[in-house]
C-alpha cells in the first residue's frame, strides 16, 4: 500500500515538473515523453530534475512490463545517464537512459 502511494505521489510530481519542460505544448497538446531530450532535462535542477529521471526510469521499466527496481542499477544508471547527457545535450532522454539501464 505504501508503495502505491510513493508511486502515485511520484507520478503526479512528474506530471508538475513536465509541465516546465513543455510549456507551450501542455496548452495546445500533450506533451510526448519519447521526444524528450537530454538538454530538457539537464536544465532543471533539483527536485524537478529528480522527479524527471525518475519518471524516465519509470516510463523505461513500464514499457519493459516490469515493476522490479534494483536501486544500486538504478543508481548506476543515473550517474551515466547524466554522464552521457553531458555528452550529448541533444540526444534522445528516453534512449539515452535506456542505454544506461543495460
């Protein structure tokens, strides 16, 4: 139950914290994750920042059908996700975390 709760108050953050990242387009469309980029997040700081990478390791674990998290992978692969952003400020968020998972 409290799980729930964490992932739901997680979810509804990031949602908030979209919301700075797509301005323009929370008003005429809905933003799409997959379009995400490196840049996008790399410009936040803080908790929207947090909330963002966690929602990009949620959204990655969602479309493998798996609700399993290993913290210490999750760690690693935030530290070369944001690495690998550094590199490459234009990439793809969503590609380059999931290449960071593997």
């Amino acid at each position: 139950m409290a799980l729930r709760f964490v992932t739901a108050s997680m979810a509804a953050t990031a949602m908030i914290g979209f919301s700075t990242l797509f301005p323009a387009a929370a008003q005429e469309e809905p933003a799409d994750v997959a379009n995400l980029l490196c840049k996008e997040v790399m410009i936040l700081s803080g908790a929207d920042r947090d909330t963002t990478i966690a929602f990009v390791h949620g959204y990655i674990l969602g479309k493998a059908g798996s609700s399993k998290v290993d913290l210490d992978k999750l760690t690693d692969a935030t530290e070369a996700f944001l690495n690998n952003c550094v590199e490459a400020p234009n990439a793809n968020a969503i590609e380059t975390m999931e290449a960071a998972v593997k």
